[in-house]
C-alpha cells in the first residue's frame, strides 16, 4: 500500500477557513457605540444563559464573520425598526439607537463587499455518486456500495455539502473492503469458461403432456399452476465463446416441508425440475371483476396485478391480485441477467358492471342448450354485447364463455355479462362450468353507452413488468426489473427485461438447507396495475431467463481493465496509468504513476500473479483521495479560475451525478470546455444522465424523504397506496425535469395549468380519463384552481402531515425554506409543551395558543402565515371538500383570501424570490457548498436580470454554471 498522507494532508490544509478581519475604523467604532448598546439593551435576554427566542448576541463582534451576518441583520432589523428592546424594557435614547444602526449598516454593507479568500475545495463524493462513478469506471452494475452509511443532510437539505461529508476511519475501512469487492467481480481469469443458467418456462393450457405425477405443493396457502399448463425446459444459448452450461439440481432430500398449511417433519426425496422450478399464482385472493389469472391454449392471461398493503392485520400479506411468479431454487449470486417475456395484448372483451342491462332485441343472435359446442353466423362485423342466461334458481358459479378461440371467464351475477367484438361469419360458442340455458349476441350501434365503454376498453394497453426477489412463508418480496413496458400488440412479441441480480432482494440461506422452502428465487411477471379501470387482459406465452449474462469472454467490465492479454511490466504500467486517469477524473502526475506501479512491483516480489498484482493497485487508486474526493486545488487566496479537468468534474458532479464522459474529458483537455460552456450545459441536459441531477437535486431540495417514511391512516386516506406513494413520489422530479428540458417559466413551480402525471397519478387527482400513458408521466392539462406547481402536489403536501391531519406549521416552514428562501431560525431549545389538549380547538386558536409560548412568536409569525393557505389541503395532499378558512396575513403583512391567493401573491407579485430560492438551491447544490452572504447578496441582486425572459428554467442553470461562484476556486 502506498501513503496517502501528502494528499490527505491537502484535503485537510484546503478544508481550514480563513479569517479576514474587518476595517479597524469599523471595529474601533463598535466598541464605541455599538458593544454598549448591545450591552445595556441586549445582552441580558440575548445571552449565553438566557436565549430568548434561540438568540444570543454576547459573542457578536466589529469583525462581522460571515457565519454572523445574518444574526445581524436580524439585529439591524429589529433596531432599526424599534421592536427591540420590547417596549416594557428601557429603551435607548434616539441618538444611542441611531449611531448603532448606522453603524450595524456601515458594517454589513462593508461586510458584503469584502472578497472571499479562495483556497481551493476538498469534497467527498456522496454515497449516489460513488456508486454511480464506480458503476462507470469498472462497468459494474452491481451495487456493492449498498454498505455505505446514508450521507448527512446540511442545512438547505442537502447531501453533497462538503462541511457534511466527513469521512471517519470506518468508512475508510469500508472503502477498502468495497474496492476489492469491486474489483474482483469485474476482473475474471480469462481461461476459466464462465458458467451460464438459461432456462424457459412455456405456458398455455395442457402444452405438458407428461406432468410430473408428484402431488406439488409451495408453503402456506400454495397456488400453483396446473402440472398440465407449464413446461420448464434447459437452454443453451448459442455464444461466441465457451462456457459450461448451468444446469439446475434436480435431486433434493428435504426433512421439514409442508402439507396444506401444516408444517410436517420426515426425510422425502424428491427427482425432478418440477420440484425445482414452479409456477407459481400465490396472491391476494377475491379479484373484484373476473378471473385473477387463467390458462388458455395460447398462454396464461393475466388481469391487472391489484396491490395489497401486504401489511399484517390490515390485508393478505401474499402479494397483489393476479400474481405470477416463477419460483426456482437456483439463481446466480452475481452478474448482469435478463428476462425475456413473450407477451401479447389479448384481443379481449368488456366484463360488465353490476346493475349493467342485457340488451336482447330483435336482431340479437340467441344460442340455447350450450351442453354442447354450436356455432353462429355473424352477419356483420362488430361490437356485440353477450347477454347470459341461468336456468331458474340457479346459484352464481363461474362460467367460461368461448367464443372462436377466446376465453372469457367470471362468475355472472346478472344477465348482462359481457362486450365484444366479432368477426362476420362462422363463430363457435362453448361453454364451461355454469352453463346457463341460452346466451344472446345482440349487436350494439356506436352511440350505446355500453359501446362506448368497450370503445375506450378496447384502446387501453396493459403494461408488462417483471420483478425479481424471493420467497416469503407470508409472501415475497419483489423489487421491479427497469420500467414496465407497454404491450400493444396482439401479436406475440418479445419484451426484454435486464439487471444485476445483486442488486435484487436475496433469501441469503446456508448452502443445503433442509427446509423445502428455504431459499426459493422468484420472477414476477404481471400486468401492472395503474388506476382501476377496465384493462384488456395481457397474455404470457413464455418467461426465459440468462444469467450471468455475457456478450463476449473475458467480459466487457474486464476488457476495459486489460485491454491485451499481454502480462508485462510494460502492460502493467499502462493498465495502472489509464485506470488511475480514468478514476481521477484527469492525466495521472509521474510521482502518481511511480507510486502505483511500486504496489504493483511489491505485489509481484511476494509472489503475486500478474492480475493479481495489478488488483492491488488499482485498489490504491480506488481509496486515493484523488477518487474519492473532488479537489479543486488553489495556489492562492486569491480567486483563480478552475482548470479545464476540475470544471469538468464539477459540471458532471452537478448535472449528471456522477464522472466526466470522454466528450466533456476531450473538451477539458484541449482547453475548449470554458470556452463551449453553454453548449456542453445543452447537451448534458438533453441526456438521460440529466435524470439522476433531477432526482437528487429535485428530491433534496423539496425534502421528498418526508413523504418517502410516511404511513398515512388507511382509513381516512384507502386511496394512498403504498404502490400509489410510490408515483407521487416520483411527480415532483418529472415536474421539474419537464420544466427544464422544455426550458419554460419558473412561474409554472408556483401555478401551472399542467400537471406532469402518469396514469397513477393522474387517477388521484381525479384526471384518469385524461390520460393512456401508462406509467409514463407526460404532461396533463387540468383546468382546475386545486391544481398546478409543486404546492399542490401530494408527494409534498402529505409529507408536511402527520398522515392524519394536515400541518400549517410544517408546511409553512417548508414553504419559507425551499419556496422563498426565507427559511426561520431554529426552534430555542426547551420550548414548554402547550399544558392543555388542543386539537378541539379551532386551527386559529391552535396556532394563537403556540405562538404566544415564551421564545416562539418571532419563529411563527415568519412560518404560520405561509401554511394556513395551504389548509385547503388534506393530509392525503389533496383538496379538501369542506370549506376552510384559509385567510392569512403574511409576514408582509399582505393579506390572502385562500390557497389561490397565496399563488397569485408568489407567482405574479413575488416571482423574484421565487427565483432566488430557486437559483440559491441550485448554486448550493452546484458548488457543494453553503453560499457566503456577499454570494446570495449577489443572487439576490443579478437574477432580476433573469426575469424580461421569464427566468426559464434552463437559463437558471445556465446562469449558475456560468457565474464565478461556479466558476472560480
């Protein structure tokens, strides 16, 4: 290993502050006529002992520190405006309190004009972008950094603020370990043949025509398909090199299994792959409209997958409804894999509602005694409502309806039962199960409402999603594989599905255990569930999976480590200088480069193999503060501008979360990247890699982790799914990610008359007719005054709440922090809690009764006003139907009507500091720092230069990225 020390050393020298004296007229002056002031008047309420509203002034001095500018500013306010001292105290003479409040302003005006001392950066990467720079750098999607310790959260809420990312011998220790982790899944002994699983299951009505004759049976309540309608069958995928096929164990002796929902004890020996691989159809049961799931000759047809809370003691813990999952007791530990799926839309037809009308006429087609197969004549081609008919007395029982080679199954309650379309000609009907005395085909013009229904049914597309992860004796659990794919056709297609099976959740049993269902993988494969409404049923022909999946051997992730075969100390020496500039961002020093090499020579010396040898330097490399870090160095106190590799690091750490592309690295190198600025900003934000910016930035900035931990009352909010949080989670940062790749108006995070939804979100806001996009958010007009911009968005509206009741106080806070940037000062320590129950009393009088707690009332009158507006709202995020009274008068002392009011007030009379909140969020995050006063003094005058174009979102990055504060160390 080699020392890190010089370098730590830096990051340490660079991390000092520097203290910058104020003028000594100025500090002469305070100690003549401000210290007594403060003295006399002050200090004794505002003292160490006594912090009268979290204040204290004892320790304020004539030299103005910035980390003191904003408590004199509150000074200076409070002074100058002669609310302090209180009026019951003895108040200064006139010429007393006018030489301190010249003073107060001389000071901090000269306070703001002083220069910054630039001494360079030193900022740990975050937890996400370690990740994400060791996924690029190694081209391993395993997620071995999940270890990690969740990063500290600053004051403006975020995590890559470098006075936070500390770095403890801990987590040295677990660099070290994640390093070599890394590296060796990457780096593979390139004449060992890699091993390859691939397996398929088809699916369809009786395509087995030899089951296993064992009686199969998976834990408690087991579901399993039946032995007749699956086949499992071994691959060997055709590739460009050898390997050894995986193939799946068979023989198995087990001494605890199952039988029905007891636990049994006794050796049993099992030989087949039907005793490791199942189909499994375990879930909640009780579908709402038709059949869960059921087998036709061409596949299993699938009904959207119904989430359940899986919570026990408030509903089934065994998954959704129509729940399809392959269960197998062999996967791989490690590697990328894929799923492919053949899938069809159905050409399906419309169950009818309860309380729907048979619609018998004279032209209708009636078919009586369906013992047996008949066939019809269709005389036209069209949308035919299927009325059936029960003999007299009879009870409700499932029925399957065949019509041509179409299934439609449900137990019919009425006569009313389906909507189809048919072909003209011949079309044979059969039926199964509760065969009713006749059925009727009647023909429906265009204009009938039931017409109209199957109409929108009939263009509505099911959304195919795959999930991986284990088996529960309660249930499972299951994260997704990638986005859920839309499946238009009725063809069978392929879909493709891929991942890195670390990173999915792992029963983690001992090799060998005896329980049956120890360790049982699974592959869940549905049609995903988005708002409730009728949904053509989505067929699965066949579910194949591959993995460890490889293009090539040695694989991608060890080519880009070795390019040659060859094992010199030459090839070495390039190996180590192109990795170490590749993690360092930048061209490696000579001193660097002989430091790594030497772990690569003493490796070899101890006998090391040459793969080997070269790991362990590239595990220096990996732990170096030149890794792990983003350094910015300074030669001076003066500012200097950033060399072209630092101000690439610093651009992709803003707006990609993570390492330079080859591009950005070109242009840094040939000196052109200040100089192309602009449009390297441009072509950053109209990459995919712009998403991860927006989901830290967006999620940090409006504090969405509040939401993420939030457990509404089920009963007053049925609608707040877990499955349903888990897309309004998602809205804000489609949202602002919208606004900036269309370049529109900051105007629209206040009131837009748009909202950015997917058909989840679309359905809680009651716009689910609005929208056939699936899970795919796209933007929605909505023509309502609930609705428009992040206030009205439940992902943070519900977050401010204690999933019961809304929250003023929260709100109100938050609303000051992130919304106009005037955030309250912190809460003084041992506030007394209120000594009488106040949640009978009117919200008024609530907010009255805490206000006028000692130490509370400057904190409040900055934070309340904000959130009574926002009272129209409900603790589900939505608008309540009741009226309240939303009335307030804001720290201005401007006085809204209602929530509508409030957003007239921030979008068209205060856009300004809409804007500045925005921009000073944005240039936080963008530098990694807390802004100095002279910098949002800054903001706070230059970005009206912003507002003639409407301050577009685009341009406000743009604005940041080109400023000195970015731009200079």
């Amino acid at each position: 290993m080699i020392s890190h020390g010089p370098a730590l050393a830096l990051c340490f020298v660079l991390l000092v502050p520097v203290a910058v004296s104020a003028a000594d007229p100025l500090e002469a002056a305070f100690d003549r006529d401000v210290k007594p002031f403060l003295k006399q008047y002050c200090t004794r309420c505002h003292n160490a002992d006594n912090q009268t509203s979290g204040v204290r002034v004892d320790y304020l001095d004539g030299k103005l520190e910035d980390r003191h500018l904003k408590l004199w500013d509150h000074v200076l306010n409070q002074s100058k405006a002669g609310t302090m001292p209180p009026e019951e105290a003895k108040q200064p003479p006139a010429e007393e309190r006018k030489r301190a409040v010249e003073w107060m302003e001389r000071a901090i005006k000269a306070a703001r004009l002083r220069p910054v001392p630039k001494n360079g950066s030193v900022r740990r990467l975050t937890g996400a972008q370690y990740r994400t720079t060791l996924r690029e750098l190694l081209l391993l999607e395993d997620n071995v950094a999940e270890a990690l310790p969740p990063d500290a959260i600053s004051r403006d809420g975020f995590v890559n603020n470098q006075d936070t990312l500390q770095i403890s011998p801990l987590l040295l220790e677990a660099y070290l370990d994640l390093a070599d982790r890394a590296l060796a899944r990457c780096i593979v002994d390139p004449k060992t043949k890699p091993v390859v699983q691939n397996f398929r299951v088809d699916l369809g009505a009786g395509i087995n025509p030899a089951p296993v004759p064992d009686a199969l049976i998976l834990g408690a309540d087991s579901l399993l398909l039946d032995k007749r309608d699956f086949v499992v069958e071994q691959l060997k995928p055709t590739k460009p090199f050898a390997y050894e096929p995986f193939v799946m164990r068979t023989k198995y002796r087990f001494i605890e299994g199952y039988q029905g929902n007891d636990t049994v004890r006794g050796w049993r020996d099992y030989d087949s792959i039907y005793h490791a691989v199942y189909a499994c159809v375990r879930g909640t049961p009780g579908y709402p409209k038709g059949r869960a799931y059921s087998t036709v000759p061409e596949g299993l047809l699938l009904r959207p997958a119904i989430p359940s809370s899986e919570i026990f003691g408030q509903e089934n813990t065994y998954g959704p409804r129509a729940n399809f999952k392959i269960a197998l007791r062999e996967l791989p530990q490690h590697g990328r894999f894929r799923v492919t799926v053949q899938a069809a839309k159905y050409d399906d037809g419309l169950l009818l509602d309860p309380g729907a009308k048979p619609a018998e006429t004279e032209s209708s087609l009636v078919c009586p005694d369906l013992k047996e197969p008949k066939t019809v004549t269709i005389a036209h081609a069209g949308v035919y409502q299927v009325d059936v008919f029960a003999a007299k007395g009879a009870k409700p029982a499932e029925l399957t309806l065949v019509l041509g080679d179409r299934h439609f199954t449900a137990t019919p309650r009425q006569p009313a039962f389906l909507v189809v379309r048919l072909p003209a000609g011949a079309v044979s009907v059969s039926a199964k199960g509760a065969v009713p005395e006749r059925i009727v085909l009647t023909p429906l013009t265009a204009d009938h409402e039931e017409a109209k229904r199957f109409a929108a049914f009939e263009k509505r597309v099911p959304n195919l999603g795959v999930h991986m992860g284990f088996r529960r004796d309660c249930g499972s659990t299951l994260a997704p594989v990638g986005e859920p794919q839309p499946v238009r056709d009725t063809k069978l297609t392929r879909f493709v599905f891929e991942g890195a099976i670390h990173n999915y959740p792992d029963p983690n049993v001992e090799k060998d255990n005896v329980n049956y269902l120890a360790g049982v993988r699974e592959i869940g494969v549905r049609s995903e569930y988005t708002d409730g409404r009728d949904m053509p049923r989505l067929l699965i022909r066949s579910v194949e999976f591959e993995g460890p999946l490889y293009d090539a051997w040695p694989p991608a992730s060890h080519r880009a480590v070795f390019p040659t075969e060859e094992e010199t100390p030459a090839a070495a020496r390039t190996v180590i200088r192109a990795f170490a500039t590749r993690a360092f961002r930048r061209p490696i020093t000579a001193d660097e480069e002989a430091a790594f090499v030497a772990v690569f020579e003493r490796a070899v010396k101890g006998g090391a193999r040459f793969h080997d040898a070269v790991k362990d330097a590239l595990q220096v490399i990996l732990t170096s503060p030149q890794f792990l870090f983003l350094i910015e160095v300074s030669q001076t106190p003066d500012a200097e501008p950033l060399d072209g590799y630092e101000l690439a690091s610093k651009l992709s750490y803003f707006l990609w979360n993570g390492p330079p592309d080859a591009a950005t690295l070109k242009l840094a190198a040939s000196g052109e990247l200040a100089k192309k600025l602009n449009a390297e900003v441009a072509r950053m934000i109209d990459d995919p890699r712009f998403g991860r910016f927006t989901n830290e930035f967006v999620s940090q900035w409006l504090a969405l982790d509040k939401f993420a931990v939030l457990e509404p009352d089920r009963k007053r909010f049925p609608r707040l799914t877990r499955d349903t949080r888990t897309e309004l989670r998602k809205e804000p940062v489609r949202f602002f990610e919208y606004l900036v790749r269309n370049n529109l108006p900051a105007r629209n995070l206040i009131a837009s008359d748009f909202v950015v939804a997917n058909e989840v979100v679309a359905s809680y806001y009651g716009l689910g007719d609005r929208t056939e996009t699936g899970f795919r958010f796209e933007p929605i007009r909505h023509g309502r005054r609930d609705l428009g911009g992040v206030l009205t968005q439940p992902a943070i509206l519900a977050g401010l709440s204690d999933g019961r009741e809304s929250n003023p106080v929260k709100r109100g806070a938050w609303l000051a922090r992130k919304i106009v940037a005037d955030p309250p000062d912190d809460p003084p320590p041992n506030v007394p809690a209120l000594k009488d129950d106040t949640r009978v009393l009117p919200l008024r009088e609530r907010l009255e009764r805490h206000r006028n707690q000692p130490g509370c009332v400057q904190c409040h009158s900055k934070v309340d006003p904000w959130g009574v507006p926002l009272e129209e709202f409900d603790a589900g995020g939505l608008f309540k139907k009741e009226k309240v009274d939303a009335r307030s008068k804001l720290p201005d002392k401007t006085e809204v009507a209602d929530f509508a009011a409030l957003q007239k007030y921030l979008a068209d009379d205060h856009m300004d500091d809409v804007a500045f909140s925005v921009l000073k969020h944005l240039a936080t995050y963008a530098t990694g720092r807390n802004l100095t006063y002279g910098e949002l003094e800054f903001l706070r005058r230059d970005a009206p230069s912003l507002r003639a174009n409407g301050y577009r979102m685009r341009d406000l990055i743009g604005y940041i990225v080109t400023s000195k504060m970015f731009l200079e160390k």
